[in-house]
C-alpha cells in the first residue's frame, strides 16, 4: 500500500513546452528501474504547466527516489527547462487504488 508520494509541479520556459513533455516521456523509463516507486506519472495541465507525481509504500523508497536518476536528471535539466528550480512537495496518501 502507497503510503507517501511526491508533487512537482513544473512551468516549461516559453518555447520550451515539447522538450518538456519528451523530458517526461523519456522519464518513464528511469522511474521503472525503482522497485520502490509504485506509482510515477508526467502529467500535462496546460499549454506551459506539467507535474509529476509519485507514490511510495514507505520513507526509505521515496528517499531513494529523490536520490536516484529521475530527479537527478530533472535538476539537471531544470536551469534548461524550467521556469524556477522545481518545488518538490512531499505529501501523504489518504487513499489509492492501484493495480494488483
């Protein structure tokens, strides 16, 4: 069961708004090499705002997901991208229904 997650709200710099989505895109691949990342996903809000969001089961798996190569990669690229360095927002979950 997920207990912990992860919001990262993101602002793509003018111009910049398909390299952000293909950033994304390309992203899935490094969150499925965690086998402590139950849940990952990019999401798109709008035409320049984007998100990630995650789901942990416990403390140790979260800390090892902002340690590993997604969020590595992310502040990377975010002086690139983004507008702003990203707020990662640690959060808890109150409820989930993910598959078995």
């Amino acid at each position: 069961m997920v207990k912990l997650g992860l919001w990262v709200p993101l602002e793509a710099r003018p111009g910049k708004e398909q390299e952000v989505e293909q950033f994304l895109r390309d992203g899935l691949a490094l969150a499925q090499q965690e086998s402590g990342t139950a849940a990952w996903f990019a999401l798109r809000l709008g035409p320049s705002m984007f998100g990630i969001f995650d789901a942990f089961a416990d403390e140790a798996a979260r800390e090892a997901h902002l340690a590993g190569k997604v969020a590595a990669e992310l502040m990377a690229r975010a002086p690139e991208l983004f507008m702003g360095t990203p707020p990662i927002q640690k959060l808890e979950v109150l409820a989930a229904k993910l598959p078995a």
